[in-house]
C-alpha cells in the first residue's frame, strides 16, 4: 500500500514538474520580445557606462588635476584672489575649474578651495555658498568644511550657526590635529555666549581625547573657570 501511494505521489511530482516547465517555456514564448528588449536595456547602460566612465569622465579628471595645478600652488602662498580667477600661466582659477570640469573630483575639491580663498578675503556668504556646495567625504574634508562653516558665521555675528558648525567639524572625524582644533573653537564661543555645559564639555573632551595636543595644554585654567 505504501508503496503504491509512493509512486502516485511520485507521478503526481512529475506531472507538477512537467507543468511547470511547460508554463516557464509558455511565458518565455510568449514574452519572448519583452524579455530580450531589457537584456538588450541592461546592456546598453551598461556598455554606456563603460564608456563614459573611461573615455570621458577619466579624462576629463586627469585634465582637470592637470588645471588646477597653479590655483592650489597660489592657494597655499595665501594669494587666494589669484588663485579663485588668474593664478597666472595661462591656468585656471577655482572658480574656472568648477565650471570646466564639473562632476569630477577635483571641481569638488575647487569648491572646497574657493569657500576657504573666500572667507580669508573676507567674502563670507560666497564662502558659504561654495563651502556648502562642496560633497565632503573621507577624513579631513568634513571636518575641514563645517570648521570653515563655523568660521564663516562666526565672522557673520552668527554665533548660534557658528557654534552648530565647529560642533559637526568636532565630531565629523578624529583627527590630532584638526579636532581639537575645532573642539577648542567651540569651548571658547559656547564660553563666550554663556553655554557653560556646552564649553565644558568640549574643553573636557580635548584633555581626554587629545591629551598630546596643542590646545590640551591651553584648556587646564579654562575648565577650572568653568567648573567653580
């Protein structure tokens, strides 16, 4: 008996089977068109991709590293307004490299340049705006955009944004040198316009997190203000 019921169950698996292949085989007739035009779609973005990834946005990357050369050379002798428009040489300024190559990294990494020239020469809404419109990522540029935000607004009589700014530039990343940096610039304003805690905490954490630091040598007197 039982082996009986095996075989009907085993038949019965079969004709499920039987059938199953026949639908599949039924829908891929029957969408045969269909099925072959996404193939083809998937195809095309990809082949599109390959293509405008290695023969245009390569490119146009390495010619923009090649242009911007002379605006980061005047960049770092402080000549910032040569640098943003005629670093000289027949270049580029930032704000040419931003226009010329856009989508790439280095017209990124121009906006963050043009956000700093800008608010060492005093222009700070367009050193907002650039400073805003860079993408930051990795480990220095967060903290360097929003520390030049706090900055920016500081300068602006902003202090609530300002002290908003050096606190993301603080906890953006962790590094030695620019960190407590910022976290020091936020002790001092939060200070300045009477938010105890806030300053505290701050001054706190340089001397915890980074005790070899410049500004941890700077916050003992400041933090026994605060705390009596």
């Amino acid at each position: 008996m039982a082996k009986r019921r095996n075989k009907k169950e085993n038949e019965d698996q079969l004709v499920d089977i039987v059938d199953v292949k026949d639908n599949a085989q039924n829908y891929l007739e029957d969408n045969k068109t269909k099925i072959l035009g996404i193939i083809g779609l998937l195809f095309l973005l990809v082949v599109g991709f390959l293509v405008y990834k290695y023969m245009f946005q390569q490119p146009k990357e390495q010619n923009a590293k090649a242009a911007i050369y002379k605006a980061e050379q005047q960049f770092q002798r402080d000549s910032f307004a040569l640098a943003l428009e005629n670093p000289g040489g027949g270049f580029e300024g930032f704000l040419d490299i931003i226009d010329s190559y856009s989508g790439t990294e280095t017209a990124n990494a121009a906006k963050l340049y043009a956000g700093i020239s800008y608010l060492n020469l005093g222009r700070y809404d367009d050193a907002i705006e650039y400073l805003n419109a860079h993408s930051a990522s990795g480990t220095y540029s967060p903290i360097i955009k929003n520390g030049n935000l706090g900055d920016a607004y500081s300068e602006k009589g902003e202090m609530d944004k300002a002290i908003s700014f050096y606190k993301k530039a603080a906890n953006a990343g962790s590094d030695d040198l620019l960190s407590p940096y910022y976290l020091y610039k936020l002790g001092l304003l939060a200070k300045s316009t009477g938010n105890k805690d806030q300053a505290l905490t701050a001054l706190k954490k340089i001397k915890s997190d980074y005790p070899n630091s410049e500004e941890a040598r700077k916050v003992g007197r400041l933090i026994a203000g605060l705390s009596s």
